[in-house]
C-alpha cells in the first residue's frame, strides 16, 4: 500500500481554480519529488494535504484512510509533518523551546524524535539552542523548522521548497539533512530547482499550471528534455 495516494484532486482560492485533477502516489521509504516553477501549485497541493486548502473534489488517501477535508491539526496526529516554504518558526522563542513546544503534537513513538537526537542530526542547532528564532539566519532557521516538524515524529514529511532563498553552501547542507531524514521517514518534496532534486528522489512529478503534466523517476525526468525545457526552463 502507498503511504499517501492523490487522486484527481482539484482546489480553489475562492473562485479561482488553482489545481486541476491532481494525482500522485508516494511510497512508504520514497523520497517523491514534486516539481515546477513558482506558481505552479506546489505548495497548494501541500495545502490540500495538510488540510489548509481542502480539496473541491477529490481523495487524499493517507496509509488507507481518507484524509480530504479534515481539520489540519488532526491530519498533523495522524502523523503528516508540514514544513511550509515560508518556515512559521517561534521568532520570540529560543531552539530549544521551538523544538520543545512540538513534543505534545504526536505521542512519543519509542524509537522516536527527540531533542537529543535532533542535536545529533543538526549539531548547529545544538550550539544555537539557547538563540531566538528572530536572531537565526535564513539557513538556521530552515534547519529549526525541519527539525522542529521532526518532534512530532511523522511518517510523512511535506518540505515545501526547502532551499528558497538559500546561500549554495546552506543548499548543500539542506540536503545532506534530507538523506539523513529519508533513513527514518517517508518525504514528499516541493521544488523548483531539479538540480537539487535529482539526487534525492525516488520518483518524481512535474507540476504546470496547476496539472500533472510529467511523471517518472529521476533519471527518466533527467532524460526528457522536452519536458525540462518546457515545464522547468532548464
């Protein structure tokens, strides 16, 4: 059975129609790529997912059970962890107290999250830990966000655009995190750079204007040149 299954999902923002028959499939262990360029509907198929924009029509199946239209944070319990592009940190909370606050959202799991662990995966964090979100960099506190979403120990990961904005060597780093992450937890992952993403999924979808309009793995991707040319620039 596939962790997450969307089937012919379609969303609006009011009257505007914004994603049109959606579906995707991602397997449990998989790192999935969902790919396309700025306004493509990346980050509200997330929305759809986690809850904030639910869908007009459609099924979101979530390891069998179907998650369309449910209040958010009880999509969080199930176990789906949301890493928004625009990161939502505590900015007047120190790390420590962002990672702690997360730790009542999901009930412990025995080989779990927490923040010793976390420390060992972000050593950085560790020695910001007593620093408050307003004073991190743009990196830090991209890292404080993946970390802080790891606490409620999803076995699901949404990172919508993890390495927006980001200096190269901070993009490097991001994504020796997320090889790290995918050894425990299942990712979807949101992004405009294929670059970046070829060496990290599994499979990818390619995203234009609110329709699937590409499909395959990564090296299938990387070998249609019509489809990065079109749909990606590149």
């Amino acid at each position: 059975m596939n962790e997450l299954d969307l089937h012919d999902i379609n969303a609006f923002y009011g009257k505007s129609h914004i994603l049109f028959g959606v579906s995707l499939s991602v397997q449990k262990g998989q790192v999935v790529g969902l790919i396309g360029r700025n306004g493509a509907g990346k980050s509200t198929t997330f929305k759809s997912i986690i809850g904030l924009v639910p869908p007009r029509n459609g099924t979101i199946n979530f390891e069998g059970q179907n998650i369309a239209g449910l209040p958010s944070h009880q999509i969080a319990k199930m176990g789906i962890g949301y890493v928004p592009e625009d990161r939502r940190i505590f900015s007047d909370l120190t790390v420590m107290d962002n990672l702690e606050i997360m730790k009542t959202v999901h009930p412990m799991l025995e080989d779990g999250w927490t923040v010793e662990r976390i420390f060992g995966l972000f050593p950085k964090l560790k020695k910001l830990s007593n620093n408050r979100g307003m004073d991190l960099s743009g990196g830090e506190q991209q890292m404080l966000t993946i970390a802080r979403t790891l606490m409620i120990n999803p076995s699901l990961l949404l990172l919508d655009e993890p390495t927006e904005g980001l200096a190269p060597l901070v993009v490097k780093e991001i994504k020796r995190l997320i090889q790290e992450v995918r050894k425990h937890t299942t990712i979807l992952l949101a992004e405009q750079n294929l670059k970046f993403v070829l060496d990290l999924i599994d499979h990818g979808y390619v995203i234009d204007q609110g329709r699937v309009v590409f499909e395959g793995t990564a090296r299938e991707l990387n070998a249609d040149e019509h489809a990065k040319q079109k749909y990606l620039g590149v």
